[in-house]
C-alpha cells in the first residue's frame, strides 16, 4: 500500500514544529513540558504504527529544486519503519525518563527543543527517499546532537566533548556528500539523466555498480560513503567520540547513542547494501573487506576498551561502538546470514542498550556516583532496577535464551560460512568475532555484577528512584523478554521487512531458535561463554593491564588531541603571517592560491593546449603590439607614480586600438571608457600617496616577480582553453533561425527573453550571468572606492 503524504509529514516535521514552540511551552507549564515532549514523540510513534500497520512502502515526494532535479523524497520501506519505530518510540520515554532526571537542571527550554529537532532530524533521515534530503537531515543530527551533547555548556568537559563530536561526524558528512555527489554524476552516465532519487539508484543498482566499476570510481565512493557511516557509528579510529559524549545527561545518551543517533551510520549501510553488493557477488568483495573488516575490528578494540573502562556510562558507551560493529560486520558480509544478523540485532541492540543506559542514569541519580570500583551491591537499595539490569545485561552477554544471542548466533554463523567457502585468512573473521564476543561476556557481566555482591562503604545514602524513571527502563526491559521469548513474532512482523530492505535480490523468511544440536557456530557461542566465564575471575587484572597498555600513541585520543593542538598551533603560526594588515599580502596569498588550484586543476583533468596553426597579422596590429609590450616595460622602469600610470594608460589604449583592428568596436568603446576611467581615478588618488615608499628588498620583489608569471601564465592558459572551442553550431541556427524579422519572432526571442531585438535578448537573457559577473565586478569596486573613503575619514589612511 503506498503511503500516505500526510502521515509521514506528520512523522518527520511535528518534532519540529514542537521544538519551536518549546520555549513558550516551558513559560507555560515549566518542567512539565516533558511530558508535552513525550505526547509528540507518541503521536509521531502512532503515525508510524499507522504506516506499518497499513503496510505501507513506496515514495512520498514533492519538488523542491525542480531546476536541479532535486525533490523532497520520502521513502517508507522495512528499515525506515524499525529505524523510525526506534527514534519515536524510545523517544516516548526518554522523555518521560526526562521528566524525573531533568528535574532542577539548568536550561531545560533549549534541553527539550533540542532533543525534539534531533529526533525529528532522525526520523528525516530514516525517511528520505533523495539524497539531498537525506544529507540535510544527517547535518542536522549532528547539529542538534551537537547541543545536546554540550548541554553543560559552562563545564570544560561537555565543551569538549561537543567539539569533538561535531568534527569528527560533520567531516564525515562532507565526504558522504562528495560520494552522494559521485552517484548522482554516475546515474547520468548510468541512466541517460542524472538523479537525486535513492530509489531509482536502487532500482537500477547494476547499471550504476557496473558503471562505477568501468570508471575505477567504486572504492573511492565505497569509501566516502563508508566514512559517513564510520564516523556517525563510531567505527574505529572514530570512536573516540563517543565515550567523551558522555558529558551530556544520560537521557541524551540513552536516545542519541544506544537507539538513534549512532544507528544513523548503520542504516546507511543498510539501505546502500543492495546498490553496492551484487546477488551474486564474490563472497571477498569490495565491500565486505571494507565493511565487515572495520566492523569486526570495531567490535573488538571497542570491547576490550569497555573492559578498561571505569565508568558506568563509558562501558555503555564502548559497548555501544562494540556493537555497532557487530551490525556493520554483518551488513558487510556477502550472504544472507549477514543481512538477517544486521537487520535482527538493530533491533535487539536498541531494546537492551537504552535500558541499561536509563539503569546508568538511575545509578548516578541515585547512588551520585559513576565509578565502577565505588559501586557493589546495588541490589539491595534498588532491587527493581537490578532486576532491569541483569535482563538486559546477559541481553548484551549474548546468553541464551536472550534476544542479544539470536543475533549475534547469526553472525557466527555468517562467518563461518563465509571462512568456510573461502579458507585461508578467512577463517581470521570468526575467530575474531569469537574474540570480540568473550569482552562483550565480560563487560556485560561487570556491569550485572555491580548490583550484587557486599555493598562498599558510603552507599547507604542511596534512594528509590522516582517512578516516571522507572518505568521507562522496566517497558525496555519487558521489550527485551518479549523479543527473547518469542523472536520469530518480531521477525515476522518487523525485522523481516528490514532484512528484505538489505538484501539485493528477492528475500525469503527466516526464523531463529535455540540450538538443538551441536553446530560450528553453537560451538562459538559455547567458547564465547565459557572462556567469558572463565576469565572473568581476572576482570580486574585484565582491566589493569589493558589501562597500562593505553598510553601514548596506543590511544585514539592522542592521535586526536595531537591532530587538533597541530592544527591550533599551526593556526597560530600562521595568521600574523597572513593577516597582515597589508594589502600586498591578501592579494599573493589570493591569487597565488587561486593560481595554483586553476594550474592544478588543468594537470589534474589532462586539459590540453588548443594547438597553433598561425594567426594572420597585419602591420598596423603588429606595430600596436609592440607599442604595448614597450609601454608594459616602460610601466616598471617609470621614476615616479605619474610617469607610472600614464604609461599604463597607453598600454589600455593601444588594447583599444587592437580591439578596433581586430573588428571588435563594442569591446574597444568599454576599454576606451574603462582605461579613461582609471585614469582619472589613479591621479586623483595619486595626490594622496607619498612619492617616495623606499627601495624594495630583493627577496620581495623576486616573489613579486614570480607570482606576476604564474598570474599571467593561469590567465593565458585559461583564455587559450577557454576560447579553444567553437560555439555549438545547433546553438547559433537556433537563435538565428527564430531571430527573423522583429514582427517575426518566436515564443523563444519575445516571449521567453522580453524583447524584439535578437543581440539585446542574447547579451541581456541568454548570457545572464556574462550581465551578472560584469554587475559584480562593478559592485566590488564601489565597495573598494568606499571602503577607502570610510577608513580615509576615519584617519585610517594617511
């Protein structure tokens, strides 16, 4: 059933018009606008119950930029719905959950406003059918996160840790926008018209996939694609945002980086799975040793750091990038073991990591501390959050009869398949999922460790927390039983959809189960438990001896904290050197820049000189030539600065007189106009200048004298490879054909360009923006001329 206009509308821009209206809210009804906040993420949750219950799939667009080809784009498929089930309905009660831990919280307006536009933000994303909208959308998850994460904004720390979070995922977004760009220029190729449309690139997949093949453009836009997703998911080396995100109040954690914001990076492997992977491809191709190589790394490194972690909140958030990689591993291996993986775990991985960060938030509400070594016996003052606690603990475990291990049962069973079909060095990716799988057991068990055992001393101050932040959690908590109790109901009515999203070709069903025989990959899981168990004995030594590690360029933020003090002192050293207050300077640096990118950009396009095949020139051009080039010289040798500007004025004229040789009136008349112009201008000015500024050091004027050349070389190559080509011959007997006699004109000549004269219309409408780079090059000098004059009365020129 195709989808309906108004309901996803209503889905993605209700959060939007709330967040606007916030700040009066809040006037209103103070910190009850929670709730408020929480009604709209529950009507925009009942509008996407409403799509998938109509089972609705297809496209929802309006123009946007019709010249370009650009619409806004909905698309309503299997993983738009789980994305956007997860974004509205852990939104519900994450601000339910808001309502208690928020309470006496500074700058709680901006706090509800920001947490709506994120989640509107995340359902554009889910949602977009175009990659423009879905660009927009992605910037402005990271914006909004951006606030979210900084919400302390008086504390250093939330400082930098917003910072940190805008760089890394913003420059992800630039390159994902280059590789957007790549596609779209490749569905021209591909489809005889370019297109914004992600559902026609789906479509034609093999045509666009074959194409990027044939022009060696299918890693470099594998790669700018995948660093989008890497960089928004945490994938290694950009994970070391996301424990630093911490900073922000544990709410903002448990939505942004357990069931939102952090699956943003997931989807877009996803839905760019079946453009990118064959039905058939090599079970070793591009895309999986990109994918599933940085996811199971991902999962590893991220599952050790969790072990050494000693925070509550930076376990869950190393766990977070740890699982992330499970996803991205999986949607990178070539079979359906992989997809079914993903598209399961997306799921399983929201339901019981927001709970456990709400359980997080209760902890730290309550007992006032995050420190994993303070913290023992928690049972005891908060017997139901323990309960919720250990649920979605052996969730995370991957333990049976838990959703956590159907899926992740899965991907040892997608990789082995593939180690087995492949051999040799494959057989390195179930081992190392294995490996990654033993940390999670471990960390997960910390964590359910923490509410048992003797309590330590200074935590029977601990209290019960209020109940709107209690039941947020127990409805995740009883999510993660139902979807372990029974899986198969879930699969069959949601997770099944996603993984038909996934997949290139037709998708069958798939059912999971617990394991009645003894298989390769119930074997995994066995070791995975078992050594997990075994070494937990040592959790603490482990935890030390991975912390020692740690030190020096064996840490991500070394590298990261070394790259911006680089960039910062760099900074530093050069802007007195650039911003010199001197005109001089701006203008080497201009056009000693813009040189260098036009040079280059001729080499690195193969651009060609047009070749000489002579020029006839008569006698009377020869001689005003000369007289130019003379005067040119003469410009440099001039003793004084009117001597200086009158013999550059004969230059100017003898351009006039070339251009009257040469048949060329209209062009003399404008440089006879402009050099009197110039002229009159330079006296006037000259009057104000001192005769005399000094002798020129001999360093200065060689770079002077270099910079001339490569100025007038860029300007002679452009004007060659510019006039090179001969207009379109279709182009002038169009016009000419239509021009006729002025009673006589067409709809293209009157009506379309407003006049009756055919070379009016032509200079005036065809060549526009010929008309609007002359206005502006008129406009800069006024702005000059009166900018000279402002600072001239205010004594800022003498």
């Amino acid at each position: 059933m195709q989808p309906t206009s108004e309901a996803v509308l209503g889905v993605v821009f209700l959060p939007f018009l709330a967040a606007a209206l916030t700040p009066l809210i809040y006037r209103i009804l103070g910190e009850r606008t929670a709730y408020v906040a929480a009604g709209v993420a529950l009507a925009c949750l009942g509008l996407v119950t409403s799509l998938w219950l109509d089972g609705a799939h297809g496209v929802v667009a309006y123009e946007w930029i019709p010249s370009l080809g650009v619409s806004l784009s909905f698309y309503v498929d299997g993983l738009a719905l789980l994305i956007s089930f997860l974004a509205s309905g852990v939104g519900v009660l994450i601000l339910t959950y808001s309502r208690g831990y928020m309470h006496g919280e500074p700058a709680q307006p901006k706090y509800y406003a920001a947490l709506l536009a994120f989640m509107g933000s995340m359902l554009g994303v889910a949602l977009a059918g175009d990659l423009i909208a879905l660009f927009v959308f992605w910037e402005l998850t990271s914006l909004s996160s951006f606030v979210l994460i900084g919400h302390y904004s008086d504390e250093v720390a939330s400082q930098y840790a917003a910072r940190k979070s805008m760089l890394i995922t913003v420059s992800g977004g630039l390159f994902m926008l280059v590789g957007f760009l790549l596609l779209v220029w490749m569905s021209g190729q591909a489809l005889g018209e370019p297109t914004y449309s992600l559902t026609a690139m789906l479509a034609e997949s093999e045509a666009i996939r074959a194409g990027l093949r044939e022009t060696g453009l299918l890693v470099p836009v594998l790669l700018l694609v995948g660093l989008g997703a890497a960089t928004k998911s945490a994938q290694v080396p950009f994970h070391v945002w996301l424990p630093n995100a911490m900073e922000a109040p544990t709410p903002v954690s448990a939505f942004l980086h357990s069931a939102t914001m952090v699956k943003a990076g997931v989807y877009l492997v996803g839905r760019f799975r079946p453009l990118f992977l064959a039905e058939n491809a090599p079970v070793f191709g591009e895309w999986t040793l990109l994918f599933a190589v940085l996811g199971l790394v991902t999962m590893t490194v991220a599952a050790v750091l969790a072990v050494g972690a000693t925070d509550i909140k930076e376990l869950l958030a190393y766990s977070t990038a740890s699982h992330l990689g499970l996803i991205v591993a999986a949607f990178g291996l070539a079979n359906e073991y992989g997809a079914e993986a993903g598209a399961f775990h997306i799921l399983n991985h929201a339901s019981f990591k927001a709970a456990l960060f709400l359980v997080a938030g209760i902890v730290a509400h309550e007992a006032g501390t995050r420190k994993i070594d303070a913290l023992s016996g928690l049972r005891n003052h908060l017997p139901i959050t323990a309960v919720i606690a250990t649920v979605a603990s052996l969730s995370m475990a991957g333990v049976p009869p838990f959703n956590g291990f159907y899926s992740k049962e899965l991907l040892f069973e997608a990789t082995y398949e593939v180690a087995a079909h492949s051999g040799g060095l494959a057989w390195l990716l179930p081992i190392v999922a294995v490996l990654g799988s033993v940390f999670t057991f471990l960390y997960s068990i910390k964590f359910a460790s923490l509410f048992f055992g003797d309590e330590p001393e200074g935590l029977d101050h601990v209290h019960r927390p209020p109940l709107v932040m209690l039941v947020p959690p127990a409805i995740l908590g009883a999510l993660v039983l139902a979807i372990s109790a029974v899986p198969n109901l879930f699969i069959g009515a949601l997770v099944g959809d996603v993984y038909a999203s996934v997949l290139p070709g037709d998708a069958h069903s798939f059912a999971v189960h617990l394991p009645t025989s003894l298989t390769p990959y119930v074997l995994m899981s066995a070791i995975t438990i078992l050594v997990g168990a075994g070494l937990f004995p040592f959790y603490d030594r482990l935890h030390a001896a991975i912390n020692a590690a740690l030190r020096g360029p064996a840490r991500a933020n070394w590298w990261y904290d070394g790259a911006v003090e680089g960039a910062t002192e760099l900074g530093d050293w050069a802007t007195p050197r650039v911003q010199t207050g001197h005109l001089r300077t701006y203008a080497t640096w201009a056009m000693g820049a813009t040189s260098v990118l036009a040079l280059g950009g001729y080499l690195a396009a193969g651009v060609a000189l047009p070749t000489f095949s002579g020029v006839g020139l008569s006698l009377a051009i020869v001689l005003v030539l000369l007289v130019a080039v003379i005067s040119g010289f003469a410009v440099s040798r001039a003793p004084s600065h009117v001597a200086g500007v009158l013999t550059l004025s004969i230059l100017g004229f003898m351009a006039a007189i070339f251009y009257i040789l040469a048949s060329a009136p209209d062009l003399a008349l404008t440089q006879l106009v402009v050099e009197t112009l110039v002229l009159v201008i330079f006296l006037l000015v000259l009057d104000q200048l001192p005769a005399f500024y000094g002798e020129i050091d001999r360093l200065r004027a060689s770079r002077d004298a270099l910079l001339s050349l490569v100025v007038g070389a860029t300007v002679f190559v452009t004007v060659l490879v510019s006039t090179a080509a001969n207009p379109d011959q279709a182009l002038r007997e169009f016009l000419s054909v239509r021009a006729g006699l002025p009673a006589e004109h067409g709809p293209v000549i009157l009506d379309w360009g407003g006049g009756g004269n055919v070379v009016n219309v032509i200079l005036v409408d065809f060549r526009a923006f010929d008309t609007l780079g002359e206005i502006s090059v008129v406009a800069m000098a006024a702005l000059a001329i009166l900018t000279m004059v402002r600072m001239r009365t205010r004594g800022e020129m003498q």
